[in-house]
C-alpha cells in the first residue's frame, strides 16, 4: 500500500488517528504517587482535564489523565501524555512552543516530526473555537511544571 499523496487522503487518516486517540486514550486512568496533580476545564465547552505527573529529576517519568469532553481534547492529551512521558522540562518546553504554534496555523511545526502524532491536529487551527480544546491538556501539563516543588 502507499502512503496518502492528496490532501484529502492525509486528511481522513489524521481525522482517523484522531479518533483512534479518542476510542483508545493511551495513559488514561490514575497515577499512583503522582507529583503533581492539575484539574483544567475549558468554560466555553465544558471539556474537562485532570492530568496526574511524576517526575524523576528533570524529567516527567509517568504521567496520566483523565476526564470528559471532545474528540480533540481527549484525543490531544492522549497524543501529549505519550510523546513527553520521558522527556525533560526543557524538551517539553519546546514541544509546548511547537504544538501552540501549530494550533495558531504556523505551517513549519506541521511538518516537525519531533510533534509525533500531534501533527494530526493541524486542521484544528481553522476552527478558533476548537484550539482552546486541543490546548487544555497543555495547559494543565504547563501548571503542573510550573507547581511542581523543586529538587
């Protein structure tokens, strides 16, 4: 098989992976012993985060969510949980950077691979309303560093 060279083809398989993230969160439930726990809603929609961290050194070394709302919120914190479960604060911070870029309709980031399968959200970018949405689980992680006790 090879892979989508049309717009329209990388469309639906984004909108599938998508929906796959949706059907299938990956890290979603509780995390025992957790350093850092933030509980995010989004007031226009009603979408709901609650993200659960641990960190060993400067690292998130596990890190879970839960909660309710659309597709592209939960599908976004299970593509987030998975692609910086392991990385640094400083790395993190950077993939934060690409990822609101990408959702603000910045071209280069949706090319980045270093985004993983975040990349399947570009098309959020059109829909203003909806970016808040894909940026809750972001949101919640970037409260979680910035609570996180020193050391």
């Amino acid at each position: 098989m090879s892979p989508p060279r049309t717009s329209a083809e990388i469309g639906a398989l984004y909108q599938e992976m998508i929906l796959d993230h949706y059907r299938r969160p990956r890290n979603k439930g509780n995390l025992d012993n957790a350093d850092a726990t933030v509980e995010m809603k989004n007031p226009l929609c009603g979408d709901e985060i609650s993200l659960q961290v641990a960190f060993e050194g400067d690292c998130v070394c596990d890190l879970r969510f839960s909660g309710r709302g659309c597709s592209i919120s939960q599908a976004s914190a299970s593509m987030m949980t998975q692609l910086v479960k392991g990385k640094s604060t400083e790395e993190i911070g950077l993939l934060r950077q690409q990822f609101r870029d990408l959702m603000l309709g910045n071209a280069p980031p949706a090319d980045d691979a270093r985004l993983g399968s975040l990349r399947a959200l570009s098309g959020v970018a059109r829909f203003p309303a909806r970016v808040k949405c894909a940026l809750l689980a972001w949101y919640a992680l970037e409260s979680a560093l910035a609570e996180r006790a020193p050391g």
